[in-house]
C-alpha cells in the first residue's frame, strides 16, 4: 500500500531507522538459528576462550519436584544471562546442564506418586 503524504508529515520529527517496523520473528527464526548451527557458533566461542578462567554455573533440572511456574523461566533466563556475559568477559563458561534428579526431593516424590515409603523400599 502506497504511503500518502499527510499534512502533518512537516511537523513531525521522528528518526529514521532502516530496521522494519515488524520483526517477523516466526520467519526469521528458523534461518537464524540454522546459520548458527551451520557456523558452530556455540563452539566457536568455547575454542576462543580456550585456556582462560573457567566459570561453570550448573544449570539444575526445570522441574524435577514441583511444577513449572514463571520462576522457572526466570531462572533460566538469569543463569543465561550470567553466562552470555561471563563469556564475554573472557572467562571460559559452558553451558553446563546438571540435570541430577537422583535427589531426595525426586525419591520422594516417585514415592508418593506410587503409594510407598522409603521404609517399605
């Protein structure tokens, strides 16, 4: 659709910006993260920060005795955060997921679910 010059065109100043108004990120998305693949970008970064400090965060599992709530994305989105950026601070720090659920809360929520007790194990 052809955009018509209105008669408040001069008295408004906006920026310019060569960014799209729309992101169109459900089409965009997938090739991004294909180019990524294709590049190996994760372990890019890994060889890059070879040899420097190491900073591991261990990433526990989602939901291993309870629900998923909004306080499990925000987990996630925060130990990312501290990741990305101890990356870019020149440490080596992995993605590090530590999905132990052979825990106490997991036993006993196996347990419950099948009508037992530890005594009775």
């Amino acid at each position: 659709m052809p955009k018509t010059k209105s008669q408040y065109d001069s008295t408004l100043h906006l920026p310019k910006t060569l960014f799209e108004m729309r992101a169109g990120l459900p089409k965009k998305e997938p090739a991004m993260l294909e180019d990524w693949d294709k590049n190996d970008l994760y372990n890019q970064l890994m060889r890059h920060n070879e040899g420097k400090p190491l900073f591991v965060l261990h990433d526990g599992p989602p939901y291993a005795n309870g629900s998923i709530h909004m306080g499990t994305a925000l987990n996630k989105i925060i130990k990312d955060i501290i990741i990305r950026q101890k990356n870019m601070e020149g440490y080596k720090a992995p993605y590090v997921p530590g999905f132990d659920t052979h825990g106490l809360p997991i036993e006993l929520k196996a347990l419950s679910s099948v009508g037992s007790k530890k005594k009775d194990i």
